[in-house]
C-alpha cells in the first residue's frame, strides 16, 4: 500500500537511480503518472514530457475499455458487434480532444526527441494496460535506444502484455497481486488529477529546469 502519488514516486525514483543523468527522458502519462514523473524526472535530473492517449468505450459501456487513441496510432481490442463505424467515429472525436489536450500541455513547447534515448515510462498503476501498451507502441516508433515501463502496481495479467511486448527493455513493477481489482485500492490517497493540475506542473518543471540551466 503506498500513502499516495508521491510515495509511489520517490520509491520508483530510488529503483531507478542507474538512469540518472544519463541520455534519457521521463514520459509520463496523464493524468495519474504526470505528478509522479515530475518527482522522478526532478530526482534523476531528467527532462519530463507526457505521452498523450485515450481510451475508447464500448458503445453501451462507455467505461469499458475497447482500445487506445493516440494522435497518430490506435490500438483497438473491440469485441464482436462493435462497428467499424462506431471505431471509426470514436477515433475521430478522440484524436479532436487530444489535439487540444495536446495544444494546452505543450503551449509553445516543442516535444523532446525520443531518438536515441532511453525512455522512462511512469504511470502510476497499470488495470487494463491499454493506455500503457498504446504509450510503448507509439514510442518505440521514434527509435528510442532503450524503453523502461516503471509502475508502483499492476494486474498480473497487464504486467505479462507488457513484459511480453518486443520492444521494451525493462520493467519495474513492485506489486502485481492476484487480488487486483483497481489502481486506487493499493494508495491511501488517491485523488483525481485535473487537466490544470498537469498544465501546472509541467510549466512549473519547465521554469525550474530553465533557472537551473541559466545558473550553471
């Protein structure tokens, strides 16, 4: 059980010590992992940047997950009797919503080359691992030289996609219990993390690390 985001961040920032101040980038995935790619990204002495995805609902159970929308990729798990049309719709008004997440994040902030680097990708757990597999996929097509998925918690059944998936190099994972059943029952505090709060912290890192570099 860890207290909140937070915790899970520094203990993940310890696990991860061999990266810092190595040729790497923390991608964090919004809106849960920003908060704790922040803390990593700082300890490590790393860049930050985030990785923009969007599931897709089923058509009668929109909380139910069929796949994953990036702005160039789509991972996509639809059962029998789901439309193409629906998918097709769906992908459509997604990649609209992630255009302006993406504007709003970013500002005039051009996103940091994953070539040749290796990538640190955080979250802050991991339940159907479509968001996070479609984040992997969609960063190994920038030939990253190494890619490390590193979540406090997992299903054990995400955890094997994942560690199954050709292109990625490492895991950490602390906990992949068999009684998994969400996210939130491994933290004591669990809030949600707003749109605002990631425009936040990810101008706020980028000052930081401006006013480092300009007192070096």
């Amino acid at each position: 059980m860890f207290r909140d985001r937070i915790d899970a961040a520094f203990q993940l920032a310890d696990a991860l010590q061999a990266y810092k101040n190595q040729p790497a980038v923390v991608i964090a995935i919004p809106r849960g992992g920003v908060p704790m790619g922040a803390i990593i990204a700082k300890t490590l002495n790393l860049p930050l940047e985030v990785i923009l995805t969007k599931k897709i609902g089923h058509p009668h159970q929109k909380e139910y997950s069929i796949g994953t929308i990036t702005l160039t990729d789509r991972l996509i798990n639809a059962p029998e009797g789901v439309s193409e049309a629906y998918i097709e719709r769906e992908t459509k008004r997604i990649r609209s919503l992630l255009q302006e997440r993406y504007n709003q994040y970013y500002s005039n902030h051009p996103p940091i080359s994953l070539k040749n680097k290796i990538v640190l990708l955080i979250d802050d757990g991991v339940a159907t691992g479509n968001t996070l597999r479609s984040a992997i996929k969609l960063t190994h097509q920038q030939n990253p030289l190494k890619i490390v998925v590193a979540v406090p918690v997992a299903s054990p059944r995400s955890l094997k996609k994942i560690k199954d998936l050709p292109y990625v190099d490492e895991v950490i994972c602390f906990y992949a219990p068999d009684n998994f059943q969400a996210v939130g029952q491994f933290y004591k505090e669990f809030q949600q993390v707003t749109d605002e709060a990631v425009i936040d912290l990810l101008t706020d890192f980028r000052k930081e690390t401006q006013e480092t570099t300009l007192s070096e």
